[in-house]
C-alpha cells in the first residue's frame, strides 16, 4: 500500500509552517515532505521551537483526522 499527502492538507501544513514561522519570528532553513511524514530545519524565534511546533501540529492535527492520507492498494493508480 501507497500513504502520500493529500494535496489540499499539504497545501495547509505548508501555509501553517509559514504563517507561524513569521508569528514566532522562527527562520525555515529548509523543509521537506515525505509521503507521510516532514523535515524541518528551523532557527527559533523569541517565541521558542516548542511553541512553533505545538501550533504547527495541534493545528495541522485538527484539520487532518481522518482525512489526513489517502491510501491506496499497491500496483493501482487513481
């Protein structure tokens, strides 16, 4: 089986992590999606990293269950 983002919620995760970047004053050196997880290199802001990334995920987690991926059975496409 096959997990990837859907792309209305990897469009969100993406708006999320750069609205909170510019609230805390945190600066994204780099960041990636994988098909079910993300990488991100910040330098946190006055605000801290734990509270970037409570934000970030409380938030992304709200909106994703249970849409979060779309999953499909090997060897099909959709």
């Amino acid at each position: 089986m096959v997990k990837y983002w859907r792309h209305n919620l990897r469009d969100n995760f993406i708006s999320r992590l750069g609205a909170l970047a510019k609230e805390t004053s945190t600066a994204i050196y780099a960041w990636a999606l994988l098909s079910n997880h993300a990488h991100i290199l910040p330098r946190s802001g006055a605000a801290g990293l734990p509270t970037l990334m409570r934000r970030l995920l409380s938030g992304y987690a709200t909106i994703s269950q249970p849409q979060a991926f779309c999953i499909e059975a090997a060897g099909t496409s959709g």
